[in-house]
C-alpha cells in the first residue's frame, strides 16, 4: 500500500508537472522558432499541428506496444507458472 501511495505522489507532484514544464517550453520555442517573421497564427497553426500530430503518433502506437508487452508476458515462464496454478 505504501509503496502505491508513493508512486501516485511521484507520479501526481513531480513527473506530470515536469512533462506540463517540457510541453509549455517546446511549444514556446516553437513559436518563438516558427514566429521569426512576426506571423503569428502561422506560427500557432504550425505549433498545434506539431503538437497533435505527436499525441496521434503516440496513442497509434500504444494498441501495438500493448499488444507485443502481453504476447511476452504470456510468453514468461512465471506468468505461465501463475496461470496453470490457477487452473
């Protein structure tokens, strides 16, 4: 229980701010990047493109990840151990 607790404190007040601060400070050089020619809704158009394309990219590849991590954990030797036990 402690050891859950834990995670969720690391995981709620130090790896999502951290992840909030690197996204905050990509898309600000982005704009300041994309922005050099003072065109701004350029530059926002472009920044939210970039943006949504790398959420897209990263949930398409979740399906195939999470197929291919339960192929090998039914694979192991202890998960197969663990599922004849409960036979």
């Amino acid at each position: 229980m402690l050891k859950y607790v834990g995670d969720c404190l690391l995981t709620q007040y130090v790896i999502l701010p951290l992840t909030f601060v690197s996204w905050r400070s990509m898309v600000t050089l982005y704009d300041i990047i994309l922005a050099a020619d003072d065109d701004a809704l350029k530059a926002d158009i472009v920044s939210a493109s970039i943006g949504l394309g790398l959420c897209i990219i990263c949930f398409a590849v979740e399906i195939p990840l999470a197929r291919v991590s339960a192929l090998s954990l039914l694979n192991s030797t202890a998960v197969t151990v663990c599922r004849l036990e409960l036979r």
